[in-house]
C-alpha cells in the first residue's frame, strides 16, 4: 500500500486494485471508479487527482470521458 496518502486515495487506490485497472486497456471513467468506491464524486477526483499527482494513477483522455488506471501498484 502507498504511504502518504489520504484515507479517500487509499480507499480508491485499494478499488482500483481489485478492480484490476492496471494498465491503459483496463482503465475506467470516474464515474464507475466512484460508484465502486462508494464515496460522493468530489472526493472521488479529489482522490483520483492525488493520486495522478504521486505518480500512482494516470489520466487518459477519451471521446467521452477521461479513463484512469494504476501506473504503481506498491
């Protein structure tokens, strides 16, 4: 698990894990990363941000909807 990071980024970072978004082909929209993780939007991206920032999740844009996934996964 990555150290330095808040409550809501470890709670996305461990769905995405188990959702297995590992790698470009695997990445999800926001807006189902926030419905399996159960925490409002807001803090979704919030989350989703910090951790684009700490170099754990990349953002990848696409005709519709931006699509994330892990680029670390310790």
């Amino acid at each position: 698990m990555p150290e330095g990071l808040t409550t809501n980024a470890e709670k996305v970072f461990k769905v995405m894990m188990a959702a297995g978004l590992v790698s470009e082909d695997k990445m999800m929209d926001a807006q189902r990363i926030t419905n399996m993780a159960k925490l409002p939007k807001a803090q979704t991206m919030n989350a989703l941000q910090e951790l684009e920032k700490k170099g754990y999740a990349k953002r990848k844009a696409r005709d519709k909807s931006a699509g994330y996934f892990l680029t670390k996964i310790q």
